[in-house]
C-alpha cells in the first residue's frame, strides 16, 4: 500500500463574506468549523434535492472542499461549476480544494487543516480509483468563461483556487432556471450545504 504523505493547510485568512454554499465532497467538517472560529452565530441550511427549485436567495460565496476529486468525469464538473455561477451573486467567490491525481495513480493524504491558534482538524483521504484523473489545468479551463482567478496556491499535489464570477444575471434569470430549495432554519451567518447526488460520474 503506498504510503499515507500529510499535507498542511492554514486556513486562518480565509474570510467568507455574507452566505456561504457549502458543497464538500465528504462531510469533514472543515467550513463549518472555520466559520465557528470567525462568527460569534452560524446556521446551516440544508438543500435537499437538486430537482427543486431555488426559491429563496442567491450565495456570496461557494466552497468546494474536496469535492471534483469525487467526479470522475470532466463533464460532471463542468456541469457543477456552471450551477455554481448561476447561483452565486455577479462578483460572488468560489474557494476549491483538490489534489491533482494522474491515471493509473493512488492518492493517499492526511489531510491537516489549521482552523485558527486554537485548533486543528485533520482527515484521511484515499483514492485508489485508477481510472479516474483530476488535473487542476482542467479546472482552471472550465473556468474560464464563468470565473475570474484570484488565487492559485500549492502544496505538493494540492491545490487551491479562489476566483470571483464574471458578468451580470438577474434573480430571475437565476430563479426560473431548474435550481435548489432552501429551507432557512435560523438568522444569522449562514452555510447552504448542497448535496450533489447528481454529479458522480
């Protein structure tokens, strides 16, 4: 078995402005607990089906954490990405963190995330799918026509990307579109967690 390698992440200036979509690729955790360490109130809500309607608010930002590695295929991230834009605000940010894994290539990490002085959090991750490639060229590409970058960031196989939506849409150009319900549960800063059934291959 090849051996586990530990990547660090500080991810004590990453500041999240207003809402925030919440679309990780396992539940680590680790926007929620980074919120906690920044606002005094978070609430989370939750988006159960992708065939229901957004019916309540755009998003100022969405967090993709580990989640393309997930997908296997190229199309199936396109896909994400242009529902992404099309729910975020015009200039709303999107934060991806992914590892670049070849064909015919295993990626074993422990994951460690420092959250603020006080505390970290760290995971495993193995992919052992050897039929299934992710390249942050990739990424980067599909972006190009929704996304402005902003950040682009390694460490070792890890990367990360902050990048700002480009243009204008209405609400309701995005709200008659086949989008998400919301389902509010309590004021405050709040995290939309998406779950994405839909885009595992």
């Amino acid at each position: 078995m090849k051996e586990i390698k530990e990547y660090t992440l500080d991810l004590r200036k990453i500041k999240f402005n207003d809402n925030l979509l919440d679309i990780s690729g396992d539940n680590y955790g680790i926007i929620y607990s980074l919120l906690k360490a920044n606002y005094d109130e978070v609430s989370v809500d939750y988006v159960e089906s992708q065939e229901e309607k957004c019916e309540k608010e755009l998003y100022n930002n969405a967090a993709l954490f580990f989640k393309f590695s997930t997908i296997k295929s190229s199309r199936g991230r396109k896909e994400l990405l242009k529902e992404i834009s099309d729910s975020l605000y015009n200039d709303g940010e999107i934060y991806i963190w992914d590892y670049n894994k070849r064909y015919r290539e295993n990626f074993y990490g422990k994951i460690i995330c420092i959250i603020s002085e006080e505390t970290n959090k760290e995971f495993l991750i193995k992919d052992s799918n050897l039929i299934k490639a992710l390249d942050e060229r990739d990424i980067l590409n599909a972006m190009n026509s929704d996304f402005d970058i902003l950040d682009l960031q390694h460490n070792d196989e890890i990367f990360f990307i902050k990048a700002k939506k480009k243009g204008r849409k209405t609400y309701e150009d995005i709200t008659s579109g086949d989008k998400l319900k919301i389902y509010s549960q309590q004021p405050g800063y709040k995290i939309f967690k998406r779950i994405y059934k839909g885009f595992k291959s």
